[in-house]
C-alpha cells in the first residue's frame, strides 16, 4: 500500500465526531429551547455531563455553593458557553497523548494551539470579519489542525526529508507535507471534517487554512487562516513547522484590518487563553 | 533549578544551578543578559513593540512589550549585583511568517524597537540569531552563562 493509500485508509477508520454535538447545537440556536430537553440529550455525553458541571463550578461563575444538578448548571452557564464547552470537551477527545510528537509538539501543544485559534477566530468573527457566526469560528478554530492529529506519525517517519526540504527549497512545511507524503494536513483536516458531516463552509475553511490566497476567499476561510496565522506568530503549540507557512496580507485590505488591529488582537488572545486555562484546564 | 518563562514574562536568578528557559519563541523576542563577575542573568520573552498600545495592558504586563520589558529585565539584574557595562547581552526570536506584504512582520518591528532602545542606551549587543522561519527556544545557565539555542530546522547549538 503506498503511502497516500495508508494515510486515505486511516480516514476511513476515524472514530465519529461526537453526535450530541449536532443535536444539540441546532437546539441551541432556538431561543425557546428548554432546559430540560437539552439536559435530555447531554446527559447521555458523559464527559460532557462532567465538564458542564466542573466549568459551572469553576472560580469563574463565582457560585457561592456546589451545583450537582446538569439542569441547573445548565441555566447558569447559559447557551453560549455551553456551546463552547459542548465543542470544546468533543474536539478534546481527538487531541490526547502524543497526538504531535511527529511535528515535535510536546504533549498538549496541538491542542493549545487549536483552543488559542478558536478563541481568536470567535473574536475576530464578533469585532473584525462580518457574516461570519463567532460559534462556527470557534469551532473551525478547534478543529483547523485535526489533519494533524493523522498525519502525525506519517510526518514522524518522514521526518528528515521534510526537513531538509524546507530548509533547502525555501518553501512552507505544508508544501512539503504534500510533496513528500502526497496530502498536506490541511487537505487531510477538510477530508475528516467531511466524513464528520460538518457544513460545507467549515470543511471547505479547513481544507484552504494554508492556502497563502486564503484571506481573499470565503471570510470563513479567510478567519481561520488570519487565526492561524497570528498564533503562529505568537509561537503558541508551534512545532517543527514554525513560522514556515505562507499568507498573502494584503488580503486583510478588505477587512480593514490594519497591523495595529492585528497587534491588539495578540495582546487579548493572551488574557482570553488564562481565562480559558482556568475554565478548560488546558 | 529550571524557570520557565512564559510569553510575556521575565525571570532573574543569581543560583548557580537555575537555568532560565523560554520556548517556542516565534515573532516574540528573547533577551538573555548575564553578568560573569556578579554571575546574575536574566531572560526576557516579550511579545510586541510599543507599550502604547494599550497603556492598561503594559502596567498590568509590562513585560509584554519592548520598550516597557527590557528596562525593567537590566533594573532587576541591578538589583542583584550586576553592572551594566559588565552584561552580555543576546538576542534571539522576531520570526515572521511567509508574507510578502509585510502585515505580519511582527517580528521585524519587535527587533527594530529592541535595536533604538539599545543604541538610546548604549547597550552592545554579544550575540545575535534573528529573523527567518524558525522557532526558537533558548536557555541560560546562571552559574556559566551558557546561552542554548534551538532553532526549528537548524537543530541546537550554543550562542
């Protein structure tokens, strides 16, 4: 079997994305949904369960008593942090052990890097890119490196090559991921995210995350790359790879986002990944 | 001892078996400064230029930005002995992403306060490993003033 064989072969046995997932975001766009029915459903999520409680006794809500109840804790966490806790307790599952050992990411790396890029696009999609909703940023956000997570052990054996290749040629480290293993991360992250049955436009944003003209595509697209991007920069879950990615800025233009813009967003990302420590335990 | 530095974040040590460590430097900035006779170092990782950016951030982290950090990494050295014309001062970070447009050159801009502040000061820089793709982490050893440095795609080696 060659090697782009293995690696197609590998989707084809991926665990599913957790369905509560799907069920349960739907019923939360529906400002009638209740309580209880959505406790109906998560309570089956047993991690879910567990971490809707432990974040809604977190130091954060400041509760001046333990909340034991999922249906309590419910209403007070409210349905915008219980779609990131919903979101973020699913995709966290993919992303334990040495999930990026082969990109020289110690343990817990990759997945700090993907909560830092889900953070980011969410505020990028509530104060710079329009018609984009912060919930679907976050999640892209969360899951843009999953291909990672896959490619992993391929890139670990090829390392070297991959290596040399970048250092020697100039070129981005997913340029060489595709030359040398025939499928790049992101192509590989757009292939799971289909077989998971995301929409369309989430697929399509990991799939395009490198593509150095992604600013100028769909502003899902363009979120997620500028996401990316900037916490590359910042070196947070950054391996091997480092800054060797490619991004056309001028693509920004549209955006009207300026450098300053860019360097005020770094300034936050810090403060929100500290809250974000303390809620997500990360 | 091993100190981490976080971004955003200084440490200073006179114990000869500290060694203070920042990782994953990437557009950020690592200033490393060591005095041999005091045998004081200290490693600052800031991440930005100008503290006027947000006035309110820099007095909460001051050591966020350039020109509010690299004062307070030398007083803190002062504080235990050490004298400025003795330090060794490296430098190392301010990666950028591919990007010809230059929007993201964080990098470039972290260095070029870094070099006024340093030329106001008269402050000689020993050693240097800036710019580029790679992602850097560096170490001090307080007793040697060993200065390590890992750069993705370059291996480690000593500065």
């Amino acid at each position: 079997m060659s090697c782009i064989d293995e690696i197609l072969n590998l989707v084809k046995h991926v665990q599913p994305f957790p369905k509560v997932v799907q069920r349960v975001m739907g019923m939360l766009d529906d400002p009638e949904t209740d309580v209880k029915a959505l406790a109906e459903i998560i309570q089956y999520d047993q991690v879910i369960t567990a971490n809707v409680l432990k974040i809604c006794n977190a130091s954060y809500f400041g509760l001046p008593r333990k909340v034991s109840s999922l249906n309590e804790a419910l209403v007070i966490v409210g349905h915008d942090t219980l779609k990131d806790i919903i979101v973020t307790s699913s995709s966290a599952r993919f992303y334990k052990g040495a999930v990026g050992d082969g990109y020289r990411l110690e343990q817990g790396e990759l997945w700090r890097h993907s909560v830092a890029t889900g953070i980011l696009a969410k505020h990028m999609a509530k104060k710079h890119i329009q018609g984009v909703d912060s919930g679907v940023a976050y999640t892209v956000g969360l899951l843009h490196d999953i291909g990672k997570r896959f490619l992993n052990t391929f890139v670990a054996d090829d390392f070297k090559r991959i290596m040399i290749k970048v250092v020697r040629d100039q070129c981005s480290f997913v340029e060489a991921e595709k030359e040398l293993l025939g499928i790049s991360h992101a192509e590989l992250g757009g292939m799971i995210l289909k077989k998971w049955e995301f929409p369309e436009e989430m697929q399509l944003a990991v799939l395009q995350h490198h593509d150095p003209d992604a600013l100028k595509k769909e502003p899902l697209t363009a979120l997620t790359s500028l996401s990316n991007a900037l916490v590359v920069t910042m070196g947070i879950g950054v391996g091997a790879d480092g800054l060797a990615t490619r991004v056309q800025g001028e693509g920004l233009k549209r955006f009207g986002i300026t450098p300053l813009d860019l360097d005020l967003c770094m300034a936050n990302l810090l403060d929100d990944m500290e809250q974000a420590q303390e809620l997500f335990h990360i | 001892m091993k100190l981490v530095i976080g971004i955003s974040d200084m440490k200073v040590s006179n114990q000869a078996d500290d060694v203070l460590i920042t990782y994953s430097l990437g557009s950020c900035i690592g200033v490393v400064i060591w005095d041999p006779v005091a045998k004081v170092g200290g490693l600052l990782h800031y991440m930005l230029p100008d503290s006027s950016l947000d006035m309110e951030k820099a007095q909460a982290k001051p050591f966020m930005f350039a020109d509010s950090g690299i004062p307070l990494l030398f007083k803190e050295t002062y504080k235990y002995g050490a004298v400025k014309n003795r330090l060794i001062v490296k430098v190392v970070g301010g990666s950028q992403i591919m990007d010809n447009a230059g929007i993201f050159n964080i990098g470039k801009r972290n260095h070029a306060v870094l070099r006024k502040i340093f030329w106001k000061n008269n402050i000689m820089i020993a050693k240097e490993d800036v710019g580029g793709t790679g992602n850097r982490t560096v170490s001090l050893e307080i007793g040697t003033g060993i200065t390590r440095l890992k750069v993705s795609g370059r291996g480690e080696f000593e500065l």
